[in-house]
C-alpha cells in the first residue's frame, strides 16, 4: 500500500496565522506540505457548512487557526469560530468522520514557527488516524470493482 | 414564535435509511429565526448526511430547498417542480409545516427533522423560552402581560403555590414562579388590586382540550 498523506486545510485568519504562516516562510521553515491554506478575514467568518464541505471534497482532516484570545481583530471572531468548531466536531464525530479530525489553534502574526509546528502536529495527528472514511469506501469500492474486472477477464480467459 | 430543536443525526439517519436520494426541506419563518430549520441549517444537516452516508458507503444525494414557509400552499409552488424525482421528504419545519406538506404531497413519505417545543421568544441570542401555551382565552390584562398558564409550571390561576421559594419554582431552582413574576409586575404598575379580582372559571374548551382547533374568517375566503 502507498504511504498514506492527508490532505489537511487550514482555515487561517489574515490578521495572525496567515501572516504567522508568511513569517514561518520567510524564515524558512520546513512544515509539511499536506497543508493547505484558506485565507479568511477572520476566523469569525468561518461557518459550520464551509468546515463541513472541506470533508465532503475529500479532506481527511481541517483546523481553523485564528489570533490568541483576547487579540482578535473584530473582538470576538475567534470565540466565535471555537464554539462554531466545537460544533462541527460534534456534526462529523455523530456523521461517523471523526471529530477528531478537526481542530482550533490560536496563535499570533509573529509565531511563525508555532504555526509550523502545528502544521506538522496535525498532519501527523491525521495521518495516524489514516485516510477520512470517506476515502476509505471510495478506495474499497474502486478496489472491489477493479478486482471484479480482474476476475471477469480471467473467466472471460478461461472459457476461450 | 415557534421553538423547535433539531433531532440527532443518529435518528434522521435511521429515519432515512432506506432511501438513497432525498429533499432536505426548511422553513424560511419560524424555524429560520430560531436557527433550527432555515437555509443554513439545511445546508448543515443535508452536507452531515451525506458525510454520515459515504462513511457508512451508502452514498446519499440531497436536493437542499428552503420554503417561505411550509404552512401556506402558495410557497409550496418551488417544491411541487422537484418533488417527482425524490422518494421522501426530510422536513425542517414545525409540526405544522411538516404535516402541511404530507397533506399536500400524498405519494411522499414525510420525515421530520426537528422536534417542534413551543411557543416562545428570543431572550438573548442562542436563548430561547416559553411564553404562550396557545390556550385560546387570553388573560394577559389580568395577570400584568405574564401568562399563568404557561409560566407556572402548574398552570395555576390562584398561585403561588407552596412550591415557590425565593421566587423560583419547585421543578427547577432555575425556572422563575410565574405568580412571582406576576405578582412583582402588579406591584410595579402599580395595580396589585387586581390579584383581589376573583376570576371566573376558564374556559379550558378553547384550548386543546376542545379538540383539533379551527378558525374561519368568511369575509377573507376567496
């Protein structure tokens, strides 16, 4: 089997884990490259539906990185986005995906390598938990209908 | 308005079981404001099955549709185009909405994705509460605008009852007497004289116990 690497998205706020992230580049950090970004003007503006879609378009896992507690642009987007997150978590664990699978970090503009250390924390994180059990299916089928086609080509070989 | 809470996934899950398409149908008036069965909330709840589908490898295709609202037949005009091509309806709306849908699509089975509470108000963002039993003989000047029927966990019309201590009720350290509240209210406006008016008895056949209830206003009937 191949090794497995997830796909892990970041929903980043603009005013801290973006530009933490941007300063984790300019210092040239190393973090894994499973991680994609999704800029947002503040986590505040992150909905269940987005962190719910992120898993239905193949995600195996998400987190929503947003400013430290008390230092977010808009007052309050960050306490919105922990109780939103806190929900969503509780959707996927009762959907059957794993509330594991989603997380919310806090960090600054200026914690470039936290946010490289939590890239690196959640993309092992989630390839521990192994692929969403979306994929897991998905490959099942495909694999039981590629071992059907095997099979009906040998029998297709043997009657010839 | 009315209150309702969205049932666990597990049970629409079952609920949905048997089939592999359906119509995630909300509601855009009460239950939109409540935050239980409007756009988004539908959104929500048809993206957690779909999910909670493809893990079990029952893949599940939802047609998302959010009603004006689901208790007058003019709105249901947008479902009417779709519905042929769905087996069943999942329903965000109130009891009546839901039941208002199952009576005008006889051929569809009809799913209720909500428990429907009560009649209530927005206290405070996210907190809502009970204010009106719908028992249809107002007594709201009587008792300073606060309902004995349904803010006394007893409907009492003679209350407090012994149950009251510090101005809560017995059920729940938590939940207000409603004959303090109205009792504290009088006194403010001034009219405690009225708890001396001996009220007649209710007319409790105005309220559910009259059956099924019906209004008719002939001068709007078409």
């Amino acid at each position: 089997m191949e090794k497995f690497e997830p796909i892990v998205i970041a929903f980043c706020c603009h005013y801290c884990a973006y530009t933490a992230a941007d300063l984790a580049g300019t210092m040239r950090l190393q973090y894994p490259y499973n991680v994609r970004i999704i800029r947002l003007p503040c986590t505040g503006k992150v909905d269940i539906r987005h962190l719910l879609e992120v898993f239905e378009k193949g995600a195996d896992g998400a987190y929503v990185a947003g400013c430290l507690e008390g230092d977010c642009h808009f007052l309050k987007g960050n306490f919105r986005a922990k109780k939103r997150v806190a929900l969503a978590k509780q959707i996927l664990e009762d959907a059957g995906i794993g509330g594991e699978r989603l997380e919310m970090y806090n960090m600054s503009a200026a914690m470039g390598p936290r946010f490289a250390e939590v890239a690196r924390e959640m993309t092992e994180k989630i390839r521990k938990l192994g692929p969403s059990p979306i994929k897991k299916n998905a490959e099942r089928k495909a694999h039981s209908a590629e071992r059907k086609e095997e099979q009906t080509a040998e029998h297709i070989t043997q009657k010839v | 308005m009315i209150i309702a809470e969205g049932k666990p996934i597990k049970e629409i899950l079952a609920m949905i079981e048997a089939y592999d398409k359906i119509i995630v149908a909300g509601c855009k008036g009460c239950v939109t404001v409540c935050s239980t069965g409007g756009e988004k909330e539908v959104g929500i709840l048809a993206s957690a099955l779909r999910l909670a589908r493809q893990a079990q490898g029952k893949p599940l295709e939802t047609k998302e549709i959010t009603l004006e609202r689901q208790c007058d037949t003019e709105y249901l005009e947008p479902m009417r185009e779709i519905v042929d091509a769905y087996p069943a309806i999942l329903s965000l709306a109130c009891g009546a909405g839901i039941q208002f849908l199952a009576e005008k699509f006889r051929k569809h089975p009809l799913l209720p994705g909500v428990d429907t509470q009560f009649i209530g108000v927005t206290e405070e963002q996210g907190v809502w509460t009970e204010r009106c039993q719908a028992c249809g003989n107002c007594v709201l000047d009587r008792t300073g605008g606060i309902c004995p029927v349904a803010r006394c966990s007893k409907s009492l019309f003679n209350g407090p009852c012994g149950g009251s201590k510090g101005g809560k009720c017995e059920i729940d350290s938590q939940v207000d007497c409603g004959w303090q509240l109205i009792y504290d209210r009088l006194k403010e406006l001034g009219q405690l004289d009225k708890l001396e008016i001996i009220l007649p008895v209710k007319d409790w056949s105005k309220n559910r116990d009259g059956g099924p209830r019906k209004r008719v206003r002939e001068d709007l009937k078409i």
